[in-house]
C-alpha cells in the first residue's frame, strides 16, 4: 500500500488514539495487518494500551510482551509473523509502540513510523493549544460566576443599603443579601480549590463531596474502588466527576445519580449516571463542561463517552490508562 494514502489518512487525526486507530483500520483495510494493538510509552518505559484488538487473536496475548521487547532494545521485534514496531523521534525514546499481526507475505510501508511520528507530534502540538484554550475558557467561567452570582448579590446588597439609610427595617434584608453573597464565594472557591484532594486523594475526597450532594437531598449510590495516583491525574478525574454531576443537578433536576470508579486490568473507568430529564446530544452544542470532560480525559490518554436522550437521564462513561 502506498504512504500517501496513510499520511491522508492519518492528516485528519485530532487525538493520538485517532492517530493510531486510523493507521490500524487502514492497514487492516488494505490487507496488510489481520489485526493489531498499539500501545503508549510512559515514564520509565511503562505502557498503555491505547488500542486493543477487536477479536480474540493469538496477538492479544503475546503483544504486551512484544511491544515491551521493542520499548527496550527501542527497535522493531519480530517473531513469526507478529511485528512490534516503535515509533521514535531521532536518537529519542519511543512514544509509541505498534504491535501488528501481519497478513502471509505483507509488510507494513517504509514510511509508517516517521508518518506515525509527524501525526503523534503534531496532536500532542494541538492538544497543548487546546489545554491554553480550555484554561482561558475557565477563567471566563469564573469571571462569569463571580458577576453573575456574587456581583448580583452585592448589588442588591447595595441597593437595599441605600433604601435603609432612610428605612432601618430594612437592614435586615441587607444583611441577608451579603450573607448568601459570602456563601457563594465560599461555594466558588470550594469547587475551585480542591482542598479535600491535597490532603485525602481522590477517593476519599469524591466520598466527602458526593456527602454535600446528599445533604442536599439528591440520592447518590456511589462504588468507588479508586487506586492512589498521581496529583495531576486525581485533580483531572474529580474534575470530570464534579462537571458530570453539577450537569446532573443544574440542568437534569434528577433524583438520583450513580457513581462508580474502579480498576480493571491497566485502566481505570468512570461512570455517573442520573435518573433526570437527559436532553439530545446531536442537537445541544456542548459548552465549557462538557468539552471540558473530554479534554480532561484525553489528556490522560482516555477516552469519555456520553448517553443522553430526552426522557432517559444521562450516562456519563469514561476510561483513562492507570
Ligand atoms: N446530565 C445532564 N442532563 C441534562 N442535560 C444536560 C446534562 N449534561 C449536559 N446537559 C446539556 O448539555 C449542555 C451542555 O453542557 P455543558 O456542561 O457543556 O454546559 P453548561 O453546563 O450549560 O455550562 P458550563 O460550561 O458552565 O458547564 C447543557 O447546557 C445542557 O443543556
Ligand atoms: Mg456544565
């Protein structure tokens, strides 16, 4: 098969599991792979699955133990007609590797690795800009929640203050105005900071915050099975957790949410599920939340996935590499 087809291919990738998935399918498509798994390179060389085979081949066994052959010695591995190849910048370690079950008397083109490499690079370029993009998109959130919540509450504060200077009964009013105004930057700064998070992990800190939404009434069935991790990946995933629920309040009115977090093999998955009025994801343009979710999780090398129809709640599922 010729590399043109795979660098047009591989040019409309947005995110690495696309970049990978796409050189797959099209390998396969062309006959040249029966199938293949391909796995990210972490610190130490640790690796993530990114993409898994779809049948149960021999592969999925032995390609794990391939590809860490290959992430070691840094070159390609072949044993029968399985090829471990990895995916280096010039004198680098890789970034990836491609573990590939190849068709009798196939061989992957020439210029795989280096289109790999340029369609990698070039996402992980894009995902920074659109990491800058998202963090001034929360800026603008919190400058909009601060005028919108605070801001109005102080201005009523102000205007009933005004009303007293001739009217005494009135103070009251005003003092309650700038009461509720100090416990919505209490609530501001509360979702912004994390405090729990610093000191108790993830874990802990989703038990004690799911607590609040149970004193507010809402029903919450929680399994949480949460490994330590690292601080920037536990403040990601309460992000995710916090954005699907504050959803599932704000605009679901549900009665009930269900909240899971849990290990299985190398990744962990993520489900928030509420019982409230769902809405049609094809027809609702996502906003900040929701776009936010999705960076978050593929900043971690995962994916998130959402189910909404109107009438039906809302499932929230994601995965991201442990
Ligand atoms: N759990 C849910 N139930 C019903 N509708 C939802 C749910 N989650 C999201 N939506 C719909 O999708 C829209 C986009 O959600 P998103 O979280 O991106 O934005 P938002 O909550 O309106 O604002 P923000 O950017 O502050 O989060 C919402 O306005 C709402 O119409
Ligand atoms: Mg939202």
């Amino acid at each position: 098969m010729g590399c043109a087809e795979l660098a047009w291919a591989l040019a409309e990738a947005r995110t690495r599991e696309e970049v990978v998935r796409k050189a797959l399918r099209l390998l396969e498509e062309k006959g040249v792979i029966r199938c293949g798994e391909a796995y990210w390179v972490g610190e130490d060389l640790r690796l993530f699955q990114m993409q898994a085979c779809r049948a149960a081949c021999p592969l999925v066994e032995r390609s794990r133990h391939l590809a860490e052959a290959a992430a070691r010695v840094g070159n390609p591995v072949v044993e029968d007609t399985l090829l471990a190849l990895p995916v280096s910048p010039p004198g680098g370690k890789p970034l990836a590797i491609l573990v590939l079950s190849l068709e009798a008397g196939q061989k992957p083109p020439e210029a795989l690795g280096a289109l790999l490499l340029l369609a990698l690079k070039r996402t992980g370029l894009s995902q920074a800009a659109r990491l800058l993009r998202a963090q001034e998109e929360e800026r603008r959130r919190v400058g909009r929640e601060l005028h919108d919540g605070v801001g109005s509450l102080l201005t009523a504060a102000l205007l009933t203050l005004k009303v007293a200077e001739r009217h005494p009964a009135r103070l009251a009013e005003a003092r309650e105005r700038v009461a509720e105004a100090l416990e919505e930057v209490r609530r501001l700064s509360r979702e912004l900071r994390l405090p729990l998070l610093d000191d108790l992990g993830l874990q802990e800190a989703l038990q004690r915050y799911l607590e609040e939404y149970r004193k507010n009434g809402l029903e919450v069935e929680a399994r949480l099975e949460v490994p330590p991790l690292p601080k920037d990946k536990e403040v990601a995933l309460f992000r995710v957790v916090q954005e699907a629920l504050t959803n599932a309040l704000r605009h679901a009115r549900a009665r009930k949410v269900r909240v899971a977090l849990w290990a299985e093999g190398d990744r962990l998955f993520g489900l928030v599920e509420d019982d409230g009025e769902g809405f049609d994801p094809e027809k609702t343009p996502p906003s900040v939340g929701l776009l936010g979710m999705h960076e978050r999780v593929q900043g971690l090398g995962g994916s998130l996935h959402l189910r909404s129809a109107p009438g039906e709640g809302t499932r929230v599922e994601f995965g991201v590499p442990l």
